[in-house]
C-alpha cells in the first residue's frame, strides 16, 4: 500500500476535488493520483505484476527521453543486490521492493513485522526471486524483439485521465505535478508502464499459444460437477478454538490421545441422516464439538471445506464403491493427521447435469485455458531460469539480515 498525497499548497476536499488557497475550486489544477486511478490503469494496461504497480519514476518522459531497461548495467559490485545475466538489480531497487512487501505484511499482521517473521516469510529472497524474473522476462522480450516501443509508452500515459487539463488534453505541466505530489519521478513510471506492457505483450503471447479441446471441456465439467459433500466431527490436537495460547508438546500428546478415544465411540454412531447426528452430538455436547456437514466439493478442490487438506477423505469421498457411502454399503471412517482426528460419512452426492455442458462452455474454456496458461507459463519460466546466470549478494538477500542503504 502507498500513500496518495495532494500537490504542495493544494488540499484534496472530501469529494476529491483540490481546492486552492482561497478556497475556490480548482478542477483545471492537477490532482494527486487516487486509487481509482490506479484501478483504471490496471483495467488499461491488463495484468500488472504487483511488485511493479508503483515504481519510482524520474522526469525522462515525453521531454528527456525513454528509459532503457539496459541502462542498470555497469553498477558498481558493491551497490547490487544481484546480478542476472550481466546485469544488476540495485540496492535501491531491491529495497523499495522489500519495503512494499513490508507494508502488506504489516496490514495484514497488525501492523507490525518482527525479524522472525521477515525469516519465516522468506521475505527478502522472494522479493529477490520477483526482481530476477523480472528481469528475466525484460531480457527475452528484448531477444524475442518485444519491448514496447517510446510511442506505445508515450499513448499509455497520454491516455491517463489524471495527467490532463481542463480541456482534456495531455499536459506536461500537470503530469509533473501530479506525479511530484505522490512523491513520484517519471523515469520509473515510464518503466512501470513500459513492465506492464510488456507483461500484458507476454499474456498475449502463452494466451495465443493455447488450445482447449472440446474432449478437455467434457473433462473439465464432469470433474467439476461431480461433487461430494461429508458430515464429520473434527477434533484438533491443539487449544481450544480462539485461544492465543498453544499447549505444550506434552499436552497436546495426551490430546491427542483423548481425540482417538473419542472418535472410536463417535464411530459406531455416526450416520448419514439427522438422528444419528442427534445421537453423536448429544454425546460430544460436553466437548464443545457438534456434527458438521461441508458444502459440496470437487475433485480438483485440494481443501475440503471446514476441513483443509485431507487427501484421503477426498480419495474415498469419490472412490467408485466408496467406503464412506452408507447408501452403498459403506459406513463412518475414522482419519488421523498430525494435527487432528477426523470422523466423517458420505453426506451428499451431485452427479452432473450433461444438460447443462453446452451454456457452461464459456465458464470451463476459461478454467481450462487459464490453467494449461498457467502450467505452460511456470514450465517456460522454469526453463529461462535454468539457463541463465543469477547471483545475489548474500549481505543484502539473505533472510538473515536487513537489506542495508534502504531507499
């Protein structure tokens, strides 16, 4: 997250509009960049790699010239934190990387960030790993001759709203303003906007080499409409649900084996219909558990709802002769994780519909194809990446320790 500041002796009133020191309004004045702007860049410009949304920007534009991705090379050693093929990824660049990776990690975590959670996270080398690929990605498409040209850069920017006067027209004077009051330089918004053409020019570039078969749309509907839900009783090894306070190892041993006792007399009484829920939850009341039944899942859902990943529930769950169905002959089953015993019975079974294959066509060629995108993307980047020459300076990436000169 990045904070969105008014131009000097302007101030932003509560409908957005700037106001002049006089108070009058001053709608042919610039504005600073509000989020909405962001949002309809990212509508323009398609899929934008995060890292790269806000990047700093020097005054090179329209006037001074395009920036060249090639223009990094030939930092000194010391200033670097990595090198990918010849060619440098700064200091500086790394670090206002890590500091946006910092914020979302403070937003969601309270706001704050702690050195242990900056190691477990892996922070620092996943930010490394971003910027490397990349890089990566802006070397190829040089190779391949798909670098957007100075003009489609220049028509981007022309055609953001905020960078306009009174009379719709690009205004060099107020993109300036604009973006020195969000604390901005053109020479990396030039580049953010160059990045995001080119990511949209490599989307283009997997999306056209993709093909969904009709034999893979039929696939795709029978293994998403084929669904499966399950009554269960879940009991966790751990402290009681919302407590912030963890049970030692040796406490949670003999939960664990308080957990496999109980489940061993929910077995014989667990079913498929409401008595026997009536059965298992008046003898679970003084536990704190209760019955539970999953909304529906699929064969591709990899978490079970209310449940979270357990392979083997969804094995049996749509197991031909499953062992779980009482319909079939089946009955309760006990499972056991390193965190949890689980008793669970087949609760519902949704066959599909072929009837309606022909209007969810649309919905499954869009899963398929962005899936097979996305699996051909990771292979292509997988191969880049083993071909190429990527070093990082451990004193700056290692999780062990703060990146130092932070811009």
């Amino acid at each position: 997250m990045y904070r969105i500041i008014a131009p000097p002796h302007r101030k932003v009133d509560a409908s957005g509009r700037q106001q002049a020191k006089n108070g009058r309004s001053r709608s042919d004045q610039p504005g600073p960049i509000k989020i909405s702007m962001i949002s309809t860049m990212r509508q323009k410009f398609g899929p934008i790699t995060i890292s790269i949304i806000i990047g700093v920007i020097a005054f090179v534009f329209i006037f001074f010239g395009v920036f060249s991705p090639k223009s990094t090379r030939g930092l000194h050693e010391g200033s670097v934190a990595g090198v990918v093929n010849g060619e440098s990824i700064g200091i500086p660049e790394f670090n206002r990387e890590l500091n946006r990776r910092m914020e979302f990690f403070k937003a969601i975590g309270g706001g704050k960030i702690s050195e242990a959670q900056l190691k477990m996270f892996h922070i620092k080398e996943s930010v490394f790993q971003e910027l490397a690929q990349r890089k990566l990605l802006i070397q190829e498409a040089d190779r391949q001759g798909m670098l957007p040209s100075d003009e489609e850069i220049r028509d981007k920017i022309r055609a953001i709203e905020a960078f306009r006067d009174k009379s719709g027209r690009f205004d060099p004077l107020v993109y300036k303003q604009v973006l020195e009051a969000n604390r901005y330089t053109p020479a990396s918004f030039e580049k953010t906007v160059r990045d995001d053409l080119m990511a949209q020019q490599w989307a283009e570039y997997f999306k056209a080499r993709i093909r969904v078969s009709d034999e893979e749309l039929k696939r795709e509907f029978f293994e998403t409409e084929d669904q499966r839900s399950v009554k269960y009783v879940l009991m966790t090894h751990g402290g009681t649900p919302g407590s912030t306070t963890q049970p030692t190892p040796e406490k949670m041993e003999e939960i664990r084996k308080a957990n496999l006792v109980l489940a061993d007399k929910i077995l014989p009484l667990m079913g498929d219909d409401k008595a026997a829920d009536a059965k298992v939850n008046s003898m679970i009341a003084s536990s704190g558990l209760t019955v539970k039944t999953t909304a529906l899942f699929s064969k591709q859902n990899r978490f079970i709802p209310g449940v979270g990943e357990a392979p083997e529930v969804l094995k049996d769950a749509f197991a031909d002769q499953s062992p779980i169905d009482m319909k079939s002959g089946g009955k309760a089953k006990k499972y056991v994780s390193g965190n949890w015993v689980l008793v669970a019975v087949l609760s519902e079974t949704k066959k599909p519909d072929l009837s309606k294959l022909d209007t969810a066509q649309a919905k499954l060629r869009g899963q398929v194809a962005a899936r097979k995108e996305r699996m051909f993307f990771e292979s292509w980047m997988k191969k880049l990446t083993e071909r190429a020459k990527i070093e990082k300076n451990p004193s700056v990436v290692s999780d062990g320790e703060e990146g130092k000169d932070a811009g």
